[in-house]
C-alpha cells in the first residue's frame, strides 16, 4: 500500500479509537474498558443498567452523528475548494448556510408544526432552505447549460445576503424567539438520536460517494477550464454533479447539527498536507478529518462548561480560526504544501 | 492518416471580427507554424481548431468530419491542446499532471493501469522530467511547467497538436530542444502539429511549413522559403526585414532592420 493509502487508513483507525474514548466523557465518566465491554456485549434486559442506557441511546447515536457530519461538511469543503480551485470555498459558498438559516428561522417564528420521519420541523425547514437557497443561486447564475464560476460565486453572495437580511428581520420582529434562533443557528448536537441518525446519513453518505466519484475530474480542473475542456472534461455538466452532490451533503449535515462552520473549509487543508493533492485522497482524507475535528470539538463543546452545553459551532469557530491562521503560517514558510 | 482543416473559417468574439474566412490543413507528420503580430488572431484560430470555440461561419474537419459532431471523449483523444497559459492552483506532482493526459483514454472512474503508466512514463522521458516526477508542480519553474503541459498532451496520444506557443518562457536549450522534440515527434510518430511561435528563425528551422496571419487572415501558407521573404515579413509585422540564409542549415533568416537610436552606453 502507498503511504497515502496508509494514511488514509491511519485517519480512520484514529477516528475509531477517538469516538470510542469519547464515549467516556460527559457527566458520567466511564472508563474505556467498561465502554468496550458495553458496546461488544448483547443487551436483552428490560431494565439494563444506567451506563448502557448512556452509552446506546445518548452518547453513541450523538457521536456517530458527529463523525457522519463532520465528514459531510469536509468531504464537501473539498468538493467547492476544487470546484473553485479556492482554498477559502467552504461548504455554504454558494448559500447553503443562509438558506438553511432563513428556513430554521421562519419554521421558529411561525411555529410551523411538519414533521418528517426523523427530522423536526426546524431542521427539516433547515434542509429545504438550504437546497432551495442552492437551487436559486444556480439557476440565476446559469446561462443557457453552462454556469460561468464567478457569476455562481457572486450570485451566492447576493442570495446569502438577502437571506441573512430576512433573517436578521425576523430576529428583530420576533425578539421573544431570539435565544431559540441564536440557539439553532450556532449549530448542536445536543440530544440528537438514532432517528436523526437513520434519516440524514444516506443523504451524507450518498453525497460523499458522490463527490469521491468526480474526484479525477476535478483534478482535471487544476489546469484550468480551458485545458480541462481539451482533456474531454464537460464542464458545465461537472459543475452541475459537484453542487448537486456537495449541496446534499451539506444540506443533510445542517439538518442534522444546525450551521457548523470552519470544519468545511479546514479540512481540506489539513487533508492536502496529509495526503497531497489528488481529489481521489483529498475528498475521503477531508472527510476523515472534518470528522474527527468534530468530534473532538463536540466533546469539548459537551464537557467544557459542564453541566451546561457549549453551542458546538462556537467551538469550531473558536478553534478553527486560530488554527486555520497557523496553517496558513506554516504555509508561508513551505510554500507549494497544501493549502 | 490523420489531418485537421479549417474551412473558410470566421471568428469572433461579440462585434469584434478575428479571424474572416481562413482556410488551413494539416497532414500528418507535418509541423506548421502560425506566425504573425500580436492581435493577429493565431491563439483565436488554435482555439478554433480545438473546439473551443464555435467559428460564426465555415467548419473545422477532422479526417473529413466536422469535430462539432463528434463527442467530447473522441475528439479529446484525436485532438491534443496546450493553451497558451495553464494555472496549477493545487500541488499535484508532475507526474499526476501527465497521468490526466490518459483521462480521454481511461475516463473519469477507472483506475489507471499499466498501460497508462507506460505512456506516462514514455512522456516524461520524452520531455526530460523522468527526475522531476514527484515533485509538485506548484515548485517548478515557468520552463519545467511548459514542459509538463507537453508532457501531459503527449500522454494524450492525440493523432494532432495544437500547441499555443509551446517555447514561451523556455530558455534557448529548451527552446530549442522542445522544438526538436515536437518535430522529430510529428515525424516519428506521424503527428499533424500546428503551433503559434514568435521566434521567426526557429520557425524557419523546424517547422516544414509556415502559415503567416496578419490582417484577420492568411496572406501566406507555404514551406519557409516560400513564406519568409522580406516582402511578406515586412506587411505582416510592419518592420523592414532583410532575410538571409541560416549559416548551418541554410534556412530562411530574417533580420530586423528599425531604426536604432545612437549615442548613450558609458
């Protein structure tokens, strides 16, 4: 095996090992041992004993959920990044955040009471925002079959702009509301289960399979369009796969977690540095990171302030930003690594 | 054998008229070179070639066919392009960078195979990057680029080149070895290449025939002798030009004759 192959699988061993000791940490610390044994024995009982209970129905389906959105968010980070040949794209460049942000707050403000196998009415607002948001950017920057790059790009920032706006109306017409928005839009994991779990990692994993197959096309990207067309590459029908299938991703993993920023756009990153920059690495290796800093973002998020929750899209911020600074330092003195 | 034609071929871009009514063939095994002013319209009509733009009138033939009726995977394998300048905004290494050359063969999923890898590493021996293999493009100078760019449209196995001035930014002993390479190439391999240059004189030495664009058209299509007369330089560049006989190869040499301002120097 290669040394990327390798590290890919080195990423996944320390994802494994990090979410089973993470299973230990909350207001009930349980050692690794006893968590080993809670996951590997079979529990029939009516009445099991408290730490199971812990361990499969709160933290486990919390987790897993975790690494599944932390995955979705880097693996489609890595998918914009190429897409744009951007290291600043992230996951809501084209207004998945803001549409998901308009949807929350109007399902919050209106008390709009749908729900959907799995999904709240908030997140499932969330979902649709996000994916209409998307819809509109890329049917306002396309002209005839193609959608020319920068136009996508500014048309998400007109969109998202627009979206905030209503939001930020919506705050302010509905302050009795404004602790339950905030709440939303920072982004948690707090209390979510198996069912949350069951209904949006399909969509995830559909989404990161898909973008892992465009990989060599993206890479074909990194000579330009021009030379990418001479290569055989359609554009436009490869722009059309990438946001069909980073947007899925995105909007499942906001459904699931709220707005998570920073994961997104660091990961990739830290994926180029690990594995070079072959998409065909970059977008499981993203995937493998974006899932690992959440986890250890959630943890923190969950026992910092203990018994109270940190917001964990606070803590990605918080982390991120400072972090993200040293890579972009680091870079400067390796220029050509990453980034 | 293969051949690339434009057929009174127009172009433009919005009002703006670049090429009018332009016809050019290329057989193969042949090497012709697009010469002319800035603006005159050469990059315009290698795109044209390329399909990457649509000519407002007339055609483009592969072997017979128009390429706007062929699919993208077909003419990418028949057609081999190097633009003029190529970004590399992520760090594959150089020989990643020639492996895309094998995507119109292998496609977007599959794996390549050992097949693939022996026209790489063919490619690489052929442009001198063997050593420079894993290295990130991202670190390499103006000159290795162009060579890599090559090196990719090789991998590509294309029956024709387009080559937008393929020597830019190289210095003279790569100048003249890419030259050399790109013409033994059309030989050895019965190649149709069709390449822009500035560098009359090398032009003059390595290209069987000379295409001279000026004024939104061909007014010359011939070997180099035929072409590069002082009267032809001259219209085409607006400069006088005296041209006389390469000292080894006896090739057509052309000689700027402006006039130089004296006086100045220590």
């Amino acid at each position: 095996m290669n040394r990327r192959g390798l590290c890919l699988v080195v990423l996944l061993a320390l994802l494994a090992i990090v979410t089973v000791l993470s299973l230990g940490f909350g207001a009930v610390s349980i050692g690794p041992q006893r968590i080993v044994e809670i996951l590997w024995a079979e529990h029939q009982s009516p009445r099991p004993p408290s730490d199971v209970t812990i361990v499969w129905e709160l933290r486990l389906p919390r987790l897993l959920l975790a690494c599944l959105v932390g995955c979705g968010l880097g693996a489609a980070g890595a998918g914009y990044q190429g897409l744009f040949r951007n290291p600043l794209a992230d996951p809501f460049v084209i207004g998945a955040s803001s549409g998901a942000a308009l949807g929350a707050t109007l399902a919050i403000v209106t008390g709009l009471n749908v729900a959907a196998p799995g999904l709240g009415t908030v997140p499932l607002a969330a979902l649709v925002g996000a994916l209409l948001a998307v819809a509109i950017v890329y049917s306002v920057a396309s002209i005839g079959r193609d959608v020319p790059l920068l136009t996508l790009l500014l048309a998400g920032v007109a969109v998202s702009n627009f979206c905030i706006a209503v939001v930020s109306l919506l705050m302010f017409l509905h302050d009795e509301k404004l602790v339950t928005i905030f709440g939303w839009l920072m982004g948690s994991l707090s209390g979510r289960g198996w069912a949350v779990l069951h209904t949006t990692a399909p969509w995830i994993l559909a989404g990161v399979a898909g973008l892992w197959l465009l990989a060599r096309s993206l890479d074909a990207l990194t000579f330009g369009e021009e030379a990418a067309s001479a290569l055989g590459l359609r554009l436009a029908r490869l722009r059309a796969w990438v946001v069909l299938a980073a947007s899925i991703t995105t909007a499942a993993a906001v459904a699931a977690g709220g707005i998570i920023g920073f994961v997104g756009l660091v990961s990739p990153h830290i994926a180029r540095l690990l594995v070079g920059a072959r998409h065909a690495f970059v977008i499981p290796a993203s995937g493998l990171v974006g899932a690992l800093l959440l986890v250890v973002a959630d943890d923190l998020a969950r026992t910092v302030t203990a018994p109270a929750e940190l917001p964990v899209g606070v803590v990605t911020a918080l982390l991120g930003s400072p972090f993200f600074l040293v890579l972009l330092k680091t870079r400067e003195r390796n220029p050509g690594r990453g980034v | 054998m293969s051949s690339l034609a434009a057929q009174e071929v127009s172009c433009g871009y919005g009002d703006r008229r670049v090429l009018e009514s332009l016809s050019l063939a290329v057989r193969a095994g042949e090497v012709v070179s697009l010469l002319g002013p800035n603006g005159a319209g050469k990059t315009t009509l290698l795109r044209a070639l390329a399909r990457l733009l649509r000519p407002t009138h007339g055609t483009v033939l592969l072997d017979g066919g128009d390429i706007w009726h062929l699919g993208a995977g077909d003419l990418s394998r028949s057609v081999g392009l190097m633009p003029q300048s190529e970004r590399r905004d992520w760090p594959l290494t150089v020989e990643e960078s020639v492996q895309m050359g094998r995507a119109p063969h292998r496609g977007w999923l599959l794996p390549f195979n050992a097949d693939d890898a022996r026209v790489v590493d063919e490619a690489l021996r052929n442009t001198a990057l063997l050593d420079l293999r894993q290295r990130p493009i991202t670190e390499l100078s103006g000159g290795e680029w162009r060579r890599v760019i090559l090196a990719r449209a090789l991998a590509q196995q294309a029956r024709v080149l387009l080559l937008d001035e393929p020597i830019g930014g190289l210095d003279l002993r790569f100048q003249v070895e890419m030259l050399r390479l790109i013409r033994e190439l059309a030989i050895r391999e019965q190649l149709a290449v069709v390449l822009t240059l500035h560098d009359l004189n090398l032009a003059a030495v390595y290209s069987h025939r000379i295409a001279l664009l000026s004024e939104r058209t061909l007014i010359a299509c011939g070997t180099p002798e035929e072409v590069l007369t002082a009267e032809l330089v001259g219209r085409a560049f607006s400069v006088p030009v005296a041209v006389t006989r390469h000292p080894v190869y006896g090739t057509p040499l052309v000689v700027p004759m402006g006039d130089v301002p004296q006086g100045g120097g220590a």
